[in-house]
C-alpha cells in the first residue's frame, strides 16, 4: 500500500522538516521587525518629548519649562503651582516608576529640600 511506502514517509518527513523550518524563519523575521518598530516609537517618543514645549498643545510659558528627561519630562514653575509633565505618545502608558511618581505627588508627598555647601 502506498500509505506504508518509505519513501511517501520519507516525502513527508521532509515536507514537516522544510515547513517547520519556513515557520522559525518566519518568527525571526517577525521578531526582528517587531524590534525595529519598537526602536522607532522609542526614537519617536523621546523626540516628542524635546518638541512637546514647544507645540501648542503645550499651552504653558516655555520659559517656566524645565525639561528633567528621566524618569519624568519636566516641571513647569509656575507663579502660583509647579506642574510636573510627562510626555507620551501613541498607545504608550506610564511606567511603573512614573506611577508611582504620580501617586506621592497627587498624595502631596512631595517635600522641599536646601543644600548648602
């Protein structure tokens, strides 16, 4: 019968081989371009933040600004509140650290500290 052949055994054996072959490069490339989109909306993201003072959707005295980088954006002195900003992009969401930033400031702890030298 020609279920039992070797060599249809053998064919299939090989095509199981080739398609598992054809999936791992697939997930390579897969992985690889899921990296580069990432690199690029971290790339995007922190150019958003240099350029956010500067949009209208600011609305704040870009002379009050001060951008700080890490791990949030900026402050913004005021006359009368000190804002701290953070700029996100796209999809993107706070880290666990920024959470937690955010929650001693909405917690008002957050106290003032004099160095003297």
């Amino acid at each position: 019968m020609i279920l039992n052949s070797p060599i249809l055994i053998i064919l299939l054996s090989a095509a199981v081989f080739f398609l598992t072959m054809l999936a791992v490069e697939q997930r390579k490339r897969i992985k690889k371009i899921e990296s580069e989109l990432l690199s690029r909306s971290v790339v995007s993201g922190k150019v958003a933040e240099q350029l956010a003072p500067f949009l209208q959707e600011f609305r704040d005295n870009l002379r009050n600004f001060r951008f700080i980088g890490s791990p949030i954006d900026g402050i913004i002195f005021g006359d009368d509140e000190i804002t701290f900003v953070e700029v996100k992009t796209g999809n993107s969401n706070l880290t666990e650290r920024q959470k937690r930033i955010k929650k001693l400031i909405q917690e008002k702890k957050v106290s003032w500290k004099e160095v003297r030298l």
